[in-house]
C-alpha cells in the first residue's frame, strides 16, 4: 500500500506542473512510468514514457529515492531511450531487467534490456490493436490492453498468448 502510494504522490508532483514541459528537458509528458527498484543496491529508478516527445525517461538518484521523495521537475527527466522503432510509447512496466513499453502507432509491445538497450519485440502487430497499459506478474505473466477495452494476457513461461477478451463496463 506505502509502494503504491508513493508511485502515485510521485506521478501527481511530475504532472502537476505542466508548465514546466519546456524547462530544458525535451520530455513534454508524462504517459505512464514505472518504478524499478534494485534489491542489490536498494536503489530505485523511475522509467516514464512520454507519446509526444518519442522517448523514454528516467529518474534516479535522490529524485527516485521511494523512502524520502522529493519533488520532481520534468528538467530532471534524463533520455534513457529513443528508437524510430518506438514511435508512441504509452504503458511501461519493469520485470527482470527488462521495460515492456507498449507502443500505439506500432500495434506493438516490446521488450527493452535496461543495461544493453536492446529492444526485442514482445508481441507483434496484430495481436492486439493500440495497446496503451501494460502490466506484468511476480511469475512474468504480461497482461496489455487497448483504449477500446480489449485485453491480451501472455505467458512468458510457455510463450503462449491468450485469445482477446474485452472488458465490458456494465454500470
């Protein structure tokens, strides 16, 4: 519950200053980010991604210290990534070393090693149409959904993908 939290104090002081989209960064948004946390070091990072600009970001250091947060400006956003294969990235999520970003103008998920930048891609074109959320398990189940409800789960274990599902609102 504190993790959860501070992941939310955090995004709301980095979104509630729009103003500040210009102040030397070329971040110019936040879409959604995701908090890596090193067990080894106990230090954190804070990944974002930002659809405008093209780009992933991050915050470490003190601004990404979860026990004592601080106020963080979009100056101190630093690129970690930018590829003309990642063109809209909205949803990111952190497993084992790795970003799953979705990316809506590529209909795609992919996979991108935070020491090598590698980029793999997690789930091609057509599995599921503007994918824009992301999220995976403790065990790497991946569950991605789209802005019309639809949702794909994939199993890392077996490297199996399940049929698409929407979810319905029946308010």
């Amino acid at each position: 519950m504190r993790f959860h939290l501070l992941r939310i104090l955090l995004l709301v002081s980095i979104c509630s200053h729009p103003a500040l989209v210009y102040a030397g960064s070329a971040a110019q948004g936040v879409s959604d980010f995701v908090v890596a946390f090193d067990e080894t070091t106990n230090e954190s990072t804070i990944y974002v991604t930002d659809e405008v600009s093209h780009a992933i970001y991050k915050i470490d250091g003190t601004h990404a210290d979860l026990r004592a947060p601080k106020e963080t400006l979009f100056g101190d956003l630093k690129q970690f990534f930018s590829s003309p294969e990642l063109t809209a990235p909205t949803g990111i999520a952190y497993f084992n070393g790795k970003l799953l970003v979705c990316d809506k103008s590529a209909d795609a998920v992919f996979e991108i090693d935070t020491t090598t930048k590698i980029v793999s891609l997690l789930f091609p074109k057509g599995v599921i149409t503007k994918p824009v959320r992301v999220a995976v398990s403790q065990n790497g189940r991946v569950a991605v959904t789209n802005e019309t409800g639809d949702i794909v789960l994939y199993q890392r274990v077996t490297q199996s993908l399940s049929p698409k599902r929407r979810i319905e609102n029946t308010r």
